[in-house]
C-alpha cells in the first residue's frame, strides 16, 4: 500500500465515529499484514477525530500486540520521532508508551530478556533520549498494570534505558511511575511517595497520562491514613482539568476516593457518570473490561451505603438502649440514696427518741442539765445522719473509671527518604 492509498482511504473515513474507526483498523491491519510502517504524518494529538492518528495508533498496537518486546516499542518510538509535530509528540508518547505497556500487560520480558533486548537497543546508533525513555515507559506501563510494584520501583532505579535517557529521565510520567510505586510498595513511606506525586502533578508538562498514573498511585496504595481524602481531592482536580474530555476513568477514581470517605451517595453519583461515559468501541479501551471494573465497584458502593444505613439504625437503637440504661441506673442510684437517707434519719430519730426519753426520766438531773443532754444527743445524731448521708451521695456520685487508647499508628515500610 502506497502513501497515496492511504491517505485516500482514511479521507473517505468520514465524520461517523464508528465509521471512522472500522477503516483506520483496516488500513493499520493491512499495513501490519504486508509489513509496511505507516508512511504519512500526524499534526494533531486529536484521538477522537484525526484519521491518520487514529490509524497510527491501531498499527503501533496491532505491532506490539504482535511483538510485545522493548524492541518494537524502540521501533514506534522511532516513528514518533520522525511522523508526529513536535508540539504533540510528548502527549501521543505518553499515551502510546504506557497504554500499550496496560494492552500487552500479560507478556512481561524476563530479567535476562529485557537485559538482551537492552543492550541490543542501547548499541544502536539511532537511540536517541527519546527512544531509550519511550522504551522504559513502555515496560514500566506493563509493571505498572500488574500492579508489581517493587518490581517498577527496582526497574525506575536501575534501569540502563533510563540512564541513557539522559536529560528526559526526569520526564514527569517516570516521576508519576516512581511515585505509584513508592504508594504500593511496603518497603517506602506514604511521605516519601507524596512528595513524588506533587512534583509530578506539578510539572508544567503534564499529560493526561501523567495525571492518570498520579490517581492510580493513591487508589492502589497501602491504606493509610487520609487516602479517601487525598484521592477525593486530586480525583476532583483531574475532572475538572478533563471535563471536556468527558473522561470516565477519573470519575471512576474519584467514586473510589468518595466510598474511601464513606460518602456512598456522591460515590454513587461518580461511578454511574463513569458507567454512563465509557465507550462502547475503541481500539484500545476494553469495555467489557472496564465495564466489569466499574459495575464491581458500585456494587461494593451499593453495599456499603446499606451498610452504613444499618450501622445508623443499629446506632439509633444502641444510643436509645444506652439513654435508657442510664435512666434506669440514675433511678436505681437515686432510689438507694433516698433508702440510705431515709434509714439514717429513721435511727437518728428513734435513737433521739429512746435517748431524750432515758433522760427525762432520770430524776437525778437538773433540768438544765436534762436540756443539754437531749441537745447534745441530737446533734450527735445530727451529724451522724449527714455523715451517712453524705458518704453516701460521695460514693454513688463518683465516675465509675474510664479507658483510654492511645493514637493509631500506620503501619508503613521504613523510611527512605504518606
């Protein structure tokens, strides 16, 4: 198929989206079937409506579908160098490198293949920065979607494509990818991983890919403390900077940070926006995977807002339970102090009663001397019953004790550096 060819069929592709789509994957399957690269240039990053990178794109996945190797990622990286406008070559990068390295996820190269392939991409003269980086985003993106996040970490540290990267080592989708494997590895703090993600979500040239990896870092992170809040908040950001976009992956991370938040209503919301966004077609996105993800996760918002609902009742009833208990305990405790009062005073006066009578009936006294007698005695008695009642209001006032826990701790890796 000649340039011309192409180019022919893919103006006739029309403004239809599903048209449009059919014929793009036609024209990469048959460039793929006689072994030709795509031999035409790509002026925008518009994946929606640009045939010729729409097309481009089906090729370099049908290529490495084919060939999942940091090989054919060098060779697509070589193209992008030489086909695609400056001004969009870094966003389509990012997407090819990391969305394929998630399409061609189940065929990780070994240690010793990846170092073969490494050393033969290395020694060629035409691998640039740019190739060498394209190739590490590319297996970083297979790492990354099987969630071996050690095994990402070990390779952003040490990786000789990185090295030769030079300059674009620190392209903000490696920072982004340190920063995911840094939220779930135990070996590193949640500190640690933090500080990564907002260099990278403050780098001026982020992408959207970048973001993506940024949010996935904090979703799949060990838990800790203040992740519902954290993911909400950069969910929330991610939305509003894609809006146009429509783009129902961070509506489905910002749903994850709301159910982490316990906000089951607004979770909901999220994850029925997401569900209602996701594309039916694509060559890339799998809807029937995606789909599948989203529906478990608003099963398990569902769930949880039942559950929260019976944990309000359940508290309802305890509280109630707890009001009349201690009614129930401030009667019993009310009643025994006035059974104690009552007993004092009824022997306070009985022993009054018995005493003064024992001492108006002893004729040996003076009468003024019988007074003080029976004044005396009733002070006595007197105290003693404010005494017994006293004691008593004392010991049925005092707090029965209470216990104390100190803070919780989050269990992370040691430090290396939330």
């Amino acid at each position: 198929m000649n340039k011309a060819a192409v180019l022919a069929q893919l103006k006739q592709a029309g403004s239809d989206s599903r048209h449009r789509d059919r014929v793009c994957a036609e024209v990469a399957s048959a460039l793929v079937a006689v072994g030709v690269e795509p031999d035409f240039d790509v002026t925008t990053g518009d994946f929606a409506d640009d045939a010729a990178l729409i097309c481009a794109d089906r090729y370099w996945q049908l290529r490495l579908i084919d060939q999942p190797g940091i090989a054919t990622a060098a060779r697509c990286a070589r193209w992008l160098e030489n086909h695609v406008a400056a001004p969009v070559r870094h966003q389509i990068e990012h997407r090819w490198a990391l969305g394929n390295g998630f399409v061609t996820r189940s065929s990780v190269e070994s240690p010793a293949e990846l170092a073969e392939a490494t050393a033969a991409l290395l020694a060629a003269p035409a691998t640039s920065e740019t190739v060498a980086l394209f190739a590490a985003l590319y297996h970083a993106g297979k790492l990354r979607a099987n969630r071996a996040f050690d095994a990402l970490r070990m390779f952003l540290d040490a990786s000789p494509l990185l090295e030769a990267a030079g300059a674009r080592r620190e392209d903000p989708a490696v920072t982004a990818l340190r920063s995911l494997a840094a939220f779930g590895s135990r070996a590193m703090t949640t500190d640690y991983a933090i500080r990564l993600l907002d260099v990278a979500w403050r780098a001026p040239d982020r992408t959207r890919e970048v973001v993506d990896v940024c949010v996935q870092g904090i979703s799949d992170a060990v838990p800790f403390d203040g992740q519902g809040v954290l993911l909400t908040e950069r969910a929330s950001e991610a939305v509003a900077a894609y809006q146009a976009g429509a783009d129902h992956i961070f509506r489905y991370r910002l749903a994850c940070g709301l159910h982490l938040c316990h906000r089951p209503d607004e979770a909901l919301v999220a994850i029925d926006e997401a569900l209602n966004l996701l594309p039916a077609i694509g060559g890339r996105v799998s809807h029937e995977l995606l789909q599948q993800q989203y529906l478990t996760k608003r099963e398990a918002i569902l769930e949880g807002r039942l559950r929260a609902q019976w944990s309000a009742e359940q508290r309802g009833r305890w509280e109630a339970q707890e009001r009349a208990n201690a009614a129930i305990q401030s009667t019993l405790q009310s009643s025994t102090v006035r059974a104690v009062e009552l007993v004092a005073i009824f022997t306070a006066a009985i022993a009054f009663a018995v005493g003064s009578l024992q001492v108006t009936l002893n004729g040996n006294l003076h009468l003024r001397d019988r007074i003080w007698l029976v004044v005396a005695l009733g002070v006595g008695l007197a105290v003693f019953a404010l005494l017994t009642i006293g004691g008593t209001w004392y010991l049925t006032s005092r707090p029965s004790g209470s216990s104390h826990t100190g803070p919780s701790r989050r269990a992370h890796g040691p430090d290396v550096g939330a």
